[in-house]
C-alpha cells in the first residue's frame, strides 16, 4: 500500500504540473558532469517538493550552488505559460524556448556533444553573455532551423525562480512522464487498488464468523 500510495503522489504531481502555475521547492544535489567554456554544463540533479528530478539550466549569467533551496513556478511549454517564464518578454520567447527543449533531447541523444548543446541553449536567451565555438554555434543554427510544428512539447515543465532579480537563481527545463505513459500509470494504479479492494473483501468473508 505504501508504494501504491507514492505512486499515487507522484501521479497527482505530473497532473498538477500539467496545468496552471504553482509555488514549488527546488533544491540542487547535482551540477552537471560536462562544462563550456570552463562553465558547468549538462544535466543538474535536484528535488522538488523532495522528489528527484533531471533538470538543465537555461540561464548563462545566473548562478545556484550544490545544497541551495529556492522557490519556483512550475509552467507547461505552451504560449500560456511562456509568457510568465523568466525570458517571456523576449521576441518569439514561446519558439526560443522550444528550440532549448529540442535541444534538451539532442543532448540526451548526443551525450559527447553536451557541453556545446548547452552552449547553444544558453545562446538563444543570453547571446550578448554567452561564448561562442564552432560547436555550440553548429547547434544553435541546427535548433533555429528545425520545424517544431510537430513536435511534443507537452512532456516539457520550465521551473522559473519566484526570484527574478538580476542575482536570482537559475531557471530550468525539466519533463515529466509523456501523457500516454500518465494514462496507462493512472489506469495501472486504478486496476491495482481495485484488485487490493476485492483481496480485502474476500478475506474479510473468509474470517470465521464468532
């Protein structure tokens, strides 16, 4: 029952992060193993409301240390919740921060090309700040020449740091289970607790009766 109980939670989760924005607790455990330009790069580990999760960083010029807390609003990648991320304001924000997610998925596929894939996604908010290489730059260009029309977006989360001074934390891409994969769990779940129900039931007209 406990795990039933942990899943439950963490269904009740993916579905909340799927609708408008609520206040969350983020705490890094992890920096990624990867650098550019001798700057931490790559997937950062963290939790949130103290379940782990997977994370990249977006921000070129904001910084968070290895055991730091801080608060932020979950958003779903979708023009809605673009418009209250950290970069929202910026021309074609909804398309820019697309392209960081597709990106986000070539670094899983291109784990060797991690540090420049990151440098391409720091470049699409920050590109007065962030470096350039012929590496980070072929990605970049791969990225603003994709069409995404197609694409699936609805796995992608941005935590943006309730903090959005210039000395603020940093805001991240994360995902959560694909909407198919939330279907079969929440009917998994339903089909274990009602098999739970009827062993209960039985036993209980199995007792002798006193």
């Amino acid at each position: 029952m406990k795990k039933l109980f942990a899943l439950s939670v963490l269904l009740l989760l993916c579905l909340a992060a799927s609708g408008s924005a609520r206040a969350d607790s983020i705490t890094l455990t992890g920096v990624g193993s990867t650098t550019f330009n001798g700057v931490n790069g790559g997937f950062y580990s963290g939790t949130l409301d103290g379940n782990p999760l997977t994370m990249l960083c977006v921000s070129f010029n904001r910084t968070v240390t290895v055991g730091q807390t801080w608060q932020v609003s979950v958003f779903s990648l979708n023009a809605d919740g673009v418009s209250h991320a950290l970069y929202g304001m910026q021309a074609n924000a909804l398309l820019k921060y697309q392209q960081a997610a597709w990106l986000y998925d070539q670094m899983i596929a291109h784990p060797d090309q991690a540090g420049d894939i990151h440098g391409a996604i720091w470049n699409l908010f920050n590109p007065a700040l962030t470096p350039d290489t012929s590496g980070s730059s072929y990605w970049l260009s791969l990225a603003q020449t994709q069409n995404l029309s197609g694409y699936d977006f609805s796995r992608f989360r941005i935590l943006t740091p309730t903090d959005t001074s210039a000395n603020g934390p940093q805001e991240f891409l994360t995902t959560v289970p694909e909407p198919a994969t939330l279907l079969l769990l929440g009917s998994g779940l339903a089909g274990v607790a009602a098999k739970l129900r009827k062993r209960r039931k039985r036993s209980k007209e199995a007792e002798p009766s006193v």
